[in-house]
C-alpha cells in the first residue's frame, strides 16, 4: 500500500475495481481476483483485518467503561444509529456516527452505516432464505415497477455458488416459495417453537414454521476450514466480529480469500467522488477518488468497474457520475437512477405465553430462531394489498429474579429464581412496493467534507404497508390463539424505513433501458464495463433478508464479466 | 481445531486486549472525578453507604469489598441525561432531608437494620408507581431514564446501577453464577431438571 505510486498511471491501473468491501463488495473481490484479475478493492473507511482489529470480541461484561450500557453523551449525539439493536458498548466502533456523515433527511430515514473494509457484514443478522420465483415474478404479476430480468432457474446456481463458500445452516424444508439450498447442519427449533410448529402445519394450508437458513458454521466443511474459519461457539456476541469465524462475513470469508489470491490490492481510506466515464472510447475508464486522510484527488483506471458502495450510498456515486453523455449522472438515460428505492415493513410485532412444554428449555444459545416464510398472496392475490410478509418467530424462557427490597433478601433473589413460562413472538418483515416517489437525489448545496455532494432521501411507507401491518396483527393474533397461546400483545411501532438496514434498489435491474438502469448481468445498460451488484440493483425486495441474493447476484454477475473481459465484449 | 485451542490462540493474538481495566480507587470515602455531576465527597459516601445497604456484606462480599460504588457512580454520571441528573440530585437533597427529618441523624450514623428501614420504605412508598419495576424479572438492567419524582429518581438510580454493578461484577458472574461466554452448543428438548441454578 505504502509503495503505491500515484504518480504512475500504470501503477494505478487494474484489471478491475471494485468499490465497497461489505458483504456485496467482498463477493466481487473474491470472484474477480479468483479468475485472475488485478483487482482494487476501494473502502471508504478503515481496514479491519479479522480477529486482530474486534477489539471487543473476548471482552466479558465487567470489562466494559460502563460494562455494556451506553453513555447519554453518545446516545443523544447519535439518535439515529443508537436506534439500531444492534448498537452498543461492544460494538459502536463499527458503525458510522450520525454528524460523521450527515445526510438529509428529506422525509425521515435512519440511515444505519458501517464505514470499514468489510462494511455491514460485520454487523448483520446472518439470516439467509432464498428467492424463489413467486419473488422474481412478483412485480410482473401484480403490476408494479418492472419486470426482473432475470428468474429463479438463473440465480439457483449461484445460490448454490455462494452458499457453500458461505457457510448456510439449514435444514431441507421442502418448501416451493422458500427453495431448500445447501446446508450446514439446521439449528433445531426448540419445544415451543416445535409445538407451533406442529400446530400451524396440522391447522393452516401453506403456512410452515421453519427453522431460519443463517450464516453460521454449524458444522464447517473443508472449504470453511480452509478459510481459516471453525465451528459456531453459540456467543451470540456477532456484532463483535467473531474470532472463530463462525458466522459469514468479508472479513473472515471473501476479502482474505482474495488477498491469498495475490491479485488484490486493498485501499482503505477512499471515498469514491465519481465514476470516469470516456466519451470517445464509450465506456468508463476508471474512478475518481478522494484519499480520506490527505484530502488528495487520485484517479484509479480498470478494464471493469463493479459498485458495491451499499444500496443508497452506489445511487449516490452513479448520481454523482456525471459527463456530457450522462448529465444526470452514469446510465440514467431513462431518469430511473435513484428512484424506486424500497425497504422492508418492520414495523410489527406480537408477543404471547405459551402455557405448555414446562418441563422442557435449552442449554446454550442459537444463533437463529424460527421462520414463517410469506403465506399471504403467494399463489394468487387474495388480500386488499399486493405482496406480503415473513415472520421471524422465537420461544425463549428466563430465569425469574426477585429485586424486591434490599439486604440478603435481594442477595439471594438475584441469584435464585423459577423458570419463566414460555415467552413466544414474532415480527414482520413485510414486502414494501417500490414507486417513483421513494428516491434518493444529490443535495444541490450541501457538500460532505471531500466535496461529494450529500445524499437526500424521500422514502415512507405507504398505505399498502398500512393494511399489510393490520394484517400481519391479524394472522397473527389468529393463529397465536388458534395455538392455545395466552395474554397475547400485538404491537405496532412507527420506525422509520431504513432502520430495517434492507434498504434496496434506486438502480434496478430491468429488460428495458427506457425504464431501469442496469440489466439482467447487472451491467448498466449503456456502460456496459459498469456492473452493479448491491441493493441498489433490486428491482423488488420480497420479504426474505436481501443478503444471500446480493451475494448470488454478485457471483454470477462477476463470473459473467470475467467471460466478457475474455471474448473483449467489454 | 479445539475449542479451547482456539479461544488460547486467539488470545496470544490479541496480546494485550485480554488485560483487565485499570481499577478505581478502594477508599471508602473519596472516589470518582465525575465528569457531568458534581457530588461532594460526603455525598459520595452516602451513596456508597446506600450501595452496601442495598448490596451488604453477609457471608458473601457486598458492594463496597466488591468496589461498586465507584461504578454506581460513573453510571450515573455518564448514562443519564441532564435532566434525569438534576432529578437525582434533588433527590439526593431531598433524601438527606428525609433521613434528617425522621431518625434526626444522617444515613451514615444509622444503624443497619434503620437504613434498611429507610431504603424499604421508600420503595414500598413507590409500589404503586410506575417508578417500581416490575417483579419478577429477568436479571434486570438498569432502565435508560429515571422518574420524574426526584426522591423516585434518587433511589431508584442508585439501586438499579447498584444491582447492576454489582450482577455485572466479574465475582458475580464467576462466582455467583457461570457466565458461559462460549456456550459452544445449542441443546433443545433439555430437561428443566438438568438446570443449575433453577
């Protein structure tokens, strides 16, 4: 890194960049750099190499400043990444602080970041359901944005693909509208779960309570042994960075994979300000960046440029990838670029006890938990609004202490206690339709501190979201009650869209130019050496956790390229 | 690789990141700089006094051998907002007041079972409130804001961070209970019978 020389064109000129190093990014490196391409690999925050940089993972909770809660001077400094669950004294250092990089909040949007090689992949819930058709030909069938490019019979081998490498734990549910991958070992539900299970499956056509596919090492494979990585521990401490690398990310998993491929040339500390587009030639020739610590414009050349800046902040390099042949920035000859933007409904849950299976718990912790993949208007429409919703689903039982009074009493209380009922709930993670009027736009005045101009965003839900939430209490309620479940608590939040950290699309894929960006290899339509493969090609977002599909996309996408660099089609 | 293995290689990794931080000071008296709030050294003490009434010393160690009230305060001090400060320092007076007003005496001159008899009797004044959490619980965490009563906010900020400290204390959670760090399993269909601790 040190010895890059800037002053050499030749010594900053790759077969490929990519830019962004999340879970998207890493999967470009990993694809690029195995088929031989010189590869950079651009990061705007810093590195954090695996094990060496979670400076918290082996921290037990009296080892913490304020042993795990957080000070009042960073919560109200940062409202809007403090709302994020999975914020907190052992893992703050990766997320991005709201005045570190502001944005505007047209409508309101928590806007959950992580600035660092590796990016959000250190800090996701590791849930991985496939697509399956009933996703892919949502759009088409129900006559909202465009139709996806591409089908089921085109990802499942990259599912596939990247499952192995990943790590899924899953079992074989034998589902039509959530296809069986290829697992690791599933997690058991346990009792409660087991027994909701049963009834749903005995009382309900189409609805099956199954036990979430997540990206843990249940039972690691060569492959995974070969990354260095070994067996899940159960810490349920994730958002640490795991030393084991039990569960998938960059860190652990694509990016030191590609860097033993010695084709990889890593940069922290850039920002992309935009993409070279080259008139004559008609294509893009390379990016521009701004060196975060030296303030230094360099430009970067490559034969293929991949954008995987995460969904919003991709939108906001094409935007701000303007030329005379794009002035609306890159590939927005149809006006699309940044519009559509859609996320998912989080925004209900449902609690309840279950009174039975007393004599049963568990001993260690799951990494995952229950999943009711969507049932409502899968085969054919049959509710007031269009799509649908998932459910995570759990049981859990505690310890009940007493913390009455003071003394011995109170001693003692804080050690004993029965074992709780079992507790169950849910939430739903619901389908949002994506419309012109969700967007992300370049602010025209306001500039961040490397001259990028700061991204607007204008997302809300809308009355679709509104009905589907009534419905998902509904069901639920229902079928809760239905199970014998008792003191059941639906409740209904108003969090604002992003805070599901599943922000998709504003450059969707599409068969038609005149009315989306990219097509079905996720190059852009009229640059062809451009290909991106974050959330922001979603054309839809179904209701399954966006991950997996990115990292399919992106494998299949980066392969595709290699075979084009090959044949000189691009 | 074996887990144990595992968990010793990855500490001569990570060297130094193992060590324990530095400790506060073990005088009974005078402790913290705090940063937000200020607290006299008798007012500190008197805290610290309510600590080990709330967490005593009985065959197993209580909160001032365990050096809680020096994290009570840092808690309070870092964790809650002005407001919920100012209440707590009102409270503070208004608790002096009232261990003055009844026992004409301050906490620190009262005997054992009479500081109990205050601290109880504030609680049970808040049972019907919505100051008093709810029983029984999960091994409680000490909630983000404090009541707006300030005697309410007094009290139960200090007793909270005191549980807390102390349920989060390295004795406790290796001595009182077994914090399984590294599970390493994931066991369904156990019997409740195979329990520890229940």
């Amino acid at each position: 890194m040190a010895n890059l020389n800037i002053d050499s064109v030749k010594a900053r000129t790759f077969d490929a960049i990519v830019i962004g190093s999340g879970i998207s990014g890493g999967w470009a490196a990993k694809e690029l750099t195995g088929n031989g391409l010189k590869t950079l690999v651009l990061e705007r925050g810093r590195d954090v190499k695996h094990i060496k940089d979670y400076p918290t993972t082996f921290k037990y909770p009296w080892e913490f400043p304020h042993h795990g809660q957080m000070p009042a001077e960073v919560t109200e400094a940062n409202p809007i990444v403090s709302r994020c669950y999975a914020f907190g004294e052992d893992s703050a250092h990766f997320f991005v602080k709201d005045a570190e990089h502001p944005y505007v909040q047209t409508k309101p949007f928590d806007w959950i970041r992580g600035y660092q090689v590796g990016g959000k992949s250190l800090l996701w819930a590791r849930q991985t359901q496939r697509w399956s058709d009933f996703d892919f030909e949502g759009p088409a069938r129900d006559g909202f944005a465009v139709d996806w490019p591409i089908r089921y019979k085109d990802i499942a081998p990259w599912y596939s693909y990247v499952e192995k490498f990943a790590g899924i734990a899953g079992n074989k549910d034998g589902i039509p509208e959530l296809p069986d991958g290829e697992f690791l070992p599933g997690y058991p539900l346990n009792d409660a779960e087991v027994y909701f299970s049963e009834h749903v499956k005995k009382n309900y056509k189409n609805r099956y309570v199954i036990s979430a596919r997540c990206a843990h090492l249940s039972k690691p494979n060569p492959i995974h042994l070969e990354q260095g990585r070994t067996q899940c521990q159960n810490r349920d401490l994730c958002q640490r960075g795991c030393p084991f690398g039990g569960y998938f990310s960059s860190n652990a998993t694509t990016i030191p994979w590609a860097e033993k491929s010695g084709n990889m040339t890593l940069r922290p500390f850039s920002v992309v300000e935009s993409i070279i587009y080259d008139e004559k030639l008609g294509k893009a020739t390379g990016v521009r960046i701004v060196d975060t610590k030296t303030k230094e414009t360099i430009e970067y050349y490559a034969r293929i440029i991949f954008v995987n800046a995460a969904a919003l902040n991709t939108n906001l390099v094409l935007l701000n990838s303007t030329s005379s042949r794009f002035p609306n920035g890159l590939g927005n000859d149809s006006g699309v670029l940044g519009k559509y933007v859609a996320f998912h409904n989080y925004s209900a849950h449902i609690s309840a006890e279950f009174d039975g299976m007393k004599e049963w718990t568990v001993d260690g912790r799951s990494p995952t938990g229950g999943y009711i993949p969507r049932f409502r208007n899968v085969y054919k429409q049959e509710t007031d609004f269009l799509r649908g919703y998932a459910c995570g689903f759990g049981a859990h039982r505690y310890q009940q202490h007493k913390y009455d009074g003071v003394g011995a009493g109170l001693k003692e209380g804080l050690v004993k206690g029965d074992l709780s009922p079992w507790y169950v709930s849910s939430h739903m993670m619901g389908e949002t339709i994506p419309k012109a009027s969700n967007f992300v736009s370049l602010d025209t005045a306001k500039k961040d501190e490397w001259g990028v101009p700061l991204l607007n965003i204008s997302v809300d839900y809308d009355d679709n979201d509104e009905k589907m939430k009534k419905d998902y209490i509904e069901q639920l309620t229902e079928m809760f009650t239905s199970a014998g479940f008792k003191n059941i608590q639906p409740s209904t939040n108003h969090q604002a869209p992003g805070l599901d950290i599943h922000e998709m699309g504003g450059a969707r894929m599409g068969k038609d130019p005149k009315s989306s960006i990219l097509n079905e290899w996720n190059q852009v339509h009229a640059c062809k050496n451009v290909f991106v493969t974050d959330g922001a090609c979603m054309t839809s977002t179904s209701c399954q956790n966006p991950s997996l599909t990115y990292m399919a996309i992106t494998a299949r996408a980066a392969n595709h390229a290699v075979d084009e660099l090959k044949k000189g089609n691009v | 690789m074996d887990r144990r293995t595992v968990i010793k290689n990855l500490a001569l990794v990570l060297g130094g990141a193992v060590l324990l931080p530095s400790c506060l000071h073990h005088d009974g008296t005078s402790y913290v700089q705090l940063k937000h709030i200020n607290l006299s050294s008798d007012q500190q003490s008197l805290i610290a006094d309510i600590c080990e009434t709330i967490i005593p010393k009985t065959n197993t160690p209580g909160a001032k051998d365990l050096n809680l009230p020096p994290f009570v305060l840092k808690m309070i001090d870092d964790c809650y907002n002005k407001k919920d400060q100012e209440a707590f320092l009102a409270g503070l007076n208004k608790f002096t007041d009232l261990v003055k007003s009844k026992y004409s005496s301050t906490f620190a001159d009262l005997s054992a079972k009479d500081r109990e008899a205050v601290l109880t009797g504030i609680e049970n004044s808040a049972k019907t409130t919505a100051a008093a959490p709810k029983t029984p619980a999960r091994r409680p965490k000490p909630q983000k804001n404090l009541a707006s009563d300030p005697l309410m906010a007094f009290y139960w900020g200090v007793k909270q961070q005191t549980i807390f400290a102390y349920t989060t204390s390295q004795y406790f959670m290796t001595k009182q209970i077994f914090y399984d760090m590294v599970p390493g399993r994931y066991i369904v269909h156990y019997p409740v019978s195979k329990l520890k601790h229940v």
